[in-house]
C-alpha cells in the first residue's frame, strides 16, 4: 500500500508500511553485500519497489516539515508509526559504492531511487530543534508537553501564557506561538488585576509570587494597570521575608556558639583563632541578611495593601530579639578583634627589632673595619628603634614587655659593640705609647752616648 492510499488527513505512514520498508532495505543491503551480476539481478528485481518506497518517504518527510513549520513539531514526529525515521535512513541508496550500482542500472536504463537531501535534513532537524535547552535546562520538548497537558486539562491561562512564553523563546521562527499567545494575553490582562488583590486579601504569598513569576515573563507593556507592577514588586519582598527568618536565626545560633566554644577554651590555644575567624564569618553574613531583610521590610511596607502581611510576618520583631541576644558576642567578638589586631601590630614590631639585633656585626680585631661596619649598623638600629618606639606608642595599652625585652637586647649589643671598640682604640693607644717609649729610649741612648764620648776627650 502506498502512502497516497494510506488514511489520514494528511496521510500517515503506518505501521505496515514501516515493516514492509525494513523488509525492503534488508533485501536492498542483502543485494549490495552479495554483488556481480547476482546482485545486480537481485537489485534490479527491487528497484521498483524500492523507487515507490522512496518516493512515499520523501512524501511522509513533507508532511512532516509541514507540521513542523506550524509549530507542530511533536506531531510531526509522531504523525506518522514509530520507527519511520529509521527505516527512512535505512531506504536511503546514499551510501558508500552506490556509484558504482547507479551506473551499472542505468547501463539497463533502469529509474533508481532518489532521496530529497533537503527534505531529509529539514526532518531531521525537528529532532534537533526539539532538544534545544534554555537556562534553567528544559528542552523544547519539555514544554511542548507541559503545553499540551495544560491545553488538555484545560489549566492556568497564566501557566499557558508563560509555556508558550518560553517555548516562543527556544523556537522564534514559530508563527504558530504568537498566534496563540496573542488572545491569551488579551484575556489575562483582565484577569491579573482582580487575582492579584484577591491574593492581597487572602495574604495568599504563594499565589502571589506565582503571579509575579508570570508578569515578570512577560512584555506586557502598558497592558497591566498601573498598581499591579508595585503591589506584585512588594508581594516579592513578603515571599523573601519568610525565607529570611530561618537563616537569620541559623546564623544567629552559629555566632553565639562559637563564642562560647571560643571562651571554654585557653587563649593560648591555637585552635580560638580560627574559631573567632568562623564566628566573625558567620557574624558578616549575618549583617549582610539582616540588611537584605530591612530592606524588603521597607520595600514591602512602602505598599498600603502589603502593610498588613509584612507585620504579620514578625521579622521585624524577630530581628529585634536577635540584635538583643548578639549585643555581648559581638562586643566580645570586637574585643578579641582588637587583641588580635595588637598582637600582630607588637609582633611587626617585635620582629623588626630582633632583625637589628640579628644584623649585629661580627667582633673583628681589625679596629678601621670594624669602626665601620659598627657605625653602618648603629644608624641603622638607631632608625629601627625610632620606628619601633613609635609604634609602640600608637598600641591601646602602652609598651608591653616583650617590646622592652627587645629594646633591652638592641641596647645591650651597643653597649657590648662600644665596649669591644673602646678596648680597639684602647690597644691602639698602648701600641702607640710602646713605639713613642721606644724612640724616647733610643734617643737617650744616643744622648748618653755622645756625653760620654765628650767627656772622655
């Protein structure tokens, strides 16, 4: 049976033909792989069958293109017995060698079959199209079928507009979409005014915020009344009070905890500092969520017919109380803050002090290069000690010890410095004395000497 013979309107390819054409290509496969003049035989035996079987695919391809450019595109997969695009593929003569077969039948003047390479590539690509995916990872298919069970239940004009919306988006070729958006529209601009303040009045947030997600989809225009876009804009910050509360008092818990686990345990531990860095972590997030949260308080508030829900909510009240109980773990959290702060600022300070006492020159006999090398490092230690003792200065409690100690060793290596110099220019005086006493005895000698030899003429 042909596909023109076939019922439907338009035709579809049925089950039947499906078997019969699969038969048809492994006989056609069959033919090629046997070869020579028996499979040439075998095809040619074929052909006309196979040039019918061809011609009804191109055929059932069209039908399916133009179901697709309707918008149609689950039905113009569908239309026709599962299993029809793979046996379209297997009935197609384009395959590796076929040049040669072609040949050898029209050396008989025999009609070979011809596959539409545009129409197979338009079919195929339905598949493609349908696979496309938006953002939030929902296929065109995924919607199609969302759209079709809200047709067939007769659902949500809103859901049907937002379907449609989104599949408009994966597929902006499709005619079909505007078409069917066009008069919903018309008939929601009617609707969205009245559901939204009779969602006001049952304080109703889940409806609410369902009616917020479907304008926000939309392009309406000057389409909607004017108090709808801010109603549903204050409505958004009542749905994000309520998922503000848990959070708020999760991280209220997690900064009382830590500063207690903190405080149980020794100061000296390493184990605190990390624990303090944890609660002040949490203690940020905790600014950062009760900002958001008076944040939405006013944008929702600023809303006469929202007023209502947002002081029905309670955050406000419950941001009081957890301001009240974080009072004393943030000031002692901003004490520990400090005491780490002047820890580090005495340890800078400490640090560069005993790289002075480290750079302290070697004791050398040599009195010239150690003169030297001792007066580089004195100016350098006097600079560093200036530095220092003005740091120092700026600390909330004064010098502590461990600076002093410090200090104490810087003045204790110049003094010690100082003493070896003193005992350089102290050896250097007594060699001059020597040489000096030295000369002085010699020239006495000489000036006894000639006395005596005066004296005896």
């Amino acid at each position: 049976m042909t596909l023109a013979a076939s019922t439907g309107t338009p035709p579809a390819v049925t089950h039947d033909q499906v078997d019969a054409w699969g038969k048809l290509a492994d006989d056609v496969t069959a033919a090629l792989v046997m070869g020579g003049h028996q499979g040439l035989d075998f095809l040619v035996n074929l052909m006309a069958e196979w040039c019918e079987a061809v011609d009804d695919v191109n055929t059932a391809r069209q039908i399916c293109v133009d179901f697709a450019a309707r918008g149609l595109r689950d039905e113009a997969i569908h239309w026709h017995a599962e299993g029809f695009f793979d046996v379209a593929d297997r009935l197609d003569p384009d395959r590796p060698g076929w040049e040669s077969w072609e040949e050898a039948l029209r050396e008989r003047d025999i009609v070979t079959p011809r596959i539409d390479p545009i129409l197979k590539e338009m079919a195929n690509r339905i598949h493609q199209d349908l696979a496309i995916r938006d953002l939030a990872g929902q296929s065109l298919a995924d919607y199609l079928g969302r759209l079709r069970r809200n047709v067939l239940l007769r659902g949500h004009l809103g859901e049907r507009l937002v379907i449609l919306e989104s599949i408009r988006g994966l597929d902006p070729g499709g005619r079909a979409w505007q078409e069917m958006i066009d008069p919903i529209r018309r008939r929601r601009v009617d609707m969205i005014a009245d559901e939204v303040r009779a969602a006001l009045e049952r304080k109703d947030l889940d409806a609410l915020a369902s009616l917020r997600d479907e304008v926000a989809a939309q392009e309406w225009g000057d389409g909607l009344p004017a108090n709808v876009a801010p109603l549903l804009e204050a409505a958004a910050n009542c749905v994000a009070l309520a998922e503000y509360r848990g959070p708020l008092k999760e991280t209220a818990d997690a900064i009382v905890a830590r500063c207690r686990e903190a405080r149980e345990k020794p100061a000296s531990q390493p184990t605190v500092a990390a624990v303090v860095r944890a609660a002040n972590a949490e203690r940020e997030r905790y600014g950062e969520l009760r900002a958001a949260a008076v944040q939405a308080v006013r944008a929702a508030g600023s809303v006469p017919e929202v007023a209502a829900i947002v002081a029905d909510s309670g955050i406000t009240d419950l941001i009081r109380q957890l301001n009240a109980i974080l009072r004393e773990p943030c000031e002692w959290l901003d004490q520990q803050t400090t005491l780490a702060d002047t820890r580090a600022r005495v340890a800078t300070i400490e640090a560069a002090l005993l790289r002075v006492v480290e750079g302290v020159p070697r004791k050398s006999s040599d009195r010239d290069v150690f003169g030297r090398q001792f007066a580089q490092w004195q100016e350098q230690a006097a600079r560093a000690m200036e530095k220092a003792r003005k740091a120092a200065a700026l600390l909330p409690d004064g010098i502590p010890d461990a600076i002093d100690a410090v200090f104490k060793k810087v003045a204790d290596a110049i003094a010690d410095l100082e003493r070896h110099r003193e005992s350089l220019d102290w050896r250097e005086r007594m060699l001059v004395y020597a040489v000096l006493g030295g000369v002085g005895a010699v020239a006495l000698a000489i000036v006894v000497t000639l006395a005596i030899a005066m004296a005896l003429r």
